[in-house]
C-alpha cells in the first residue's frame, strides 16, 4: 500500500539491557517533558523528510539528548514514530475532547466539521498519512500500543461527536465513519482523489449513515 517498510533500528551497544526503555508510568515531570520534545521533533522531521528519511541519531542531536539517552525513551525508530503519530493525532481531536461537545438535537455538523479537519490536515501533511496507512498492520508490540491509544482516543471522539445516536448504533456509525475517511486518506495519499473529492465522498457517507440514527 505504500512504498519503503519502516526497519527497526536496533538498540545501540552502548545501552545495556538494565538501562533501557523507562516506562512512561515511571518517568518523573522533567523526563516526560524531555519525551514531549523528541515527540515535537520528530513530528517536524516527519514533514520535512519522511518517515523513512527519519533518523534516531539526527532525532537525538535535534532534541538535544544523547543518542543513549534516546533510547531510554523508544526503544526503535519504528516505536518513536508510532508515538509521534499517535501524539499528532491527539492534537486533531483535543478541542473536541476538551469539551463543547455538539449538540444533541443534530450531531451532524459536528461530524462534518471534525471530518473535514482531519482531512485537511492529512492532506496538508502527506508524509503523516503514509506513516499512519503503515503503522496500523504493524505487529510490534509497542507500535501495537501506540495504535491502541489512538483507537481509545477516537472510541471517545467519536462518543463525544455522536451525542444524540441511539448508544446501540454508535459503534456501527463509527465504524463506517471510521472506514470512510481511512479510505479517502488512502486515495489522497496514492492521487486517486482530489481534496474535494475527498471532502465529498466522506460528507455523502456521513449523511447516510447518521440518516435515521439519531435517538428517539
């Protein structure tokens, strides 16, 4: 589906077995605001070079930490990009998950206009699109996790974007909400579709599937 595998880079000699990944539970505030940076960085360096061209030794020298220290945060380039990803992703859906819901009586504009802004941002960054298309047939299992928090995140998005869904449909309307936009990135990302057709397809899919949806 797209082009160039991602390979793990291994962990460097220099980091013995008893130093490596600390656990996010375990990192104290400055560790986890040290993390929050290479995040940033990386999130940079995926849109200026790719996915592929990214680089733990130049992720290190940009975050300004040891290459050692690195890994004590992800234990390969394959796991730092997954938390990038899932990182970016979170900033798409923070004004939704931070409150202000839609309202009840209509969840539709609301969907729409979430719909139309993940696509927008997809669209404005390619290289983010192709990595997210990758990284969810990954079977490592720290990507695995990574994937997991995104799909937590959108469950409770999408509870959030659906107020007013009958409850027992709202896993079905995601879902095809879900597979809708995932094939219009797609086909963004390979130029089968325009932006607009993107925006159009996606819409016409929503409004079908909240037709008749929304709770009595």
């Amino acid at each position: 589906m797209i082009g160039g595998d991602i390979v793990n880079t291994p962990v460097p000699d220099l980091v013995s077995p008893a130093a490596r990944v600390i656990p996010l539970a375990d990192m104290t505030s400055g560790q986890l605001a040290r993390r929050a940076k290479i995040i940033e960085e990386v999130i940079d360096l995926i849109g200026a070079v790719g996915a592929d061209a990214v680089q733990m030794r130049d992720v290190a020298q940009r975050s300004g930490v040891a290459l050692a220290t690195l890994y004590r945060y992800f234990s390969s380039k394959e796991n730092l990009l997954a938390a990038a990803l899932a990182d970016w992703q979170k900033r798409l859906t923070r004004r939704i998950l931070s409150g202000g819901g839609p309202s009840e009586s209509d969840p539709l504009p609301g969907v729409l206009d979430y719909l139309s802004r993940a696509q927008r941002a997809f669209n404005r960054n390619p290289a983010m699109t192709a990595l997210m298309l990758q990284m969810m047939t990954s079977t490592d299992p720290e990507v695995r996790s990574s994937i997991d928090q995104m799909e937590r995140t959108n469950v409770e998005l999408f509870n959030r974007l659906l107020a007013g869904v009958a409850p027992e449909l709202v896993p079905q309307v995601s879902f095809g909400l879900n597979a809708a936009l995932s094939a219009a990135l797609a086909g963004l990302r390979a130029g089968r579709l325009t932006l607009e057709d993107s925006l159009n397809h996606v819409e016409w899919v929503a409004r079908v599937l909240l037709a008749g949806a929304y709770a009595d």
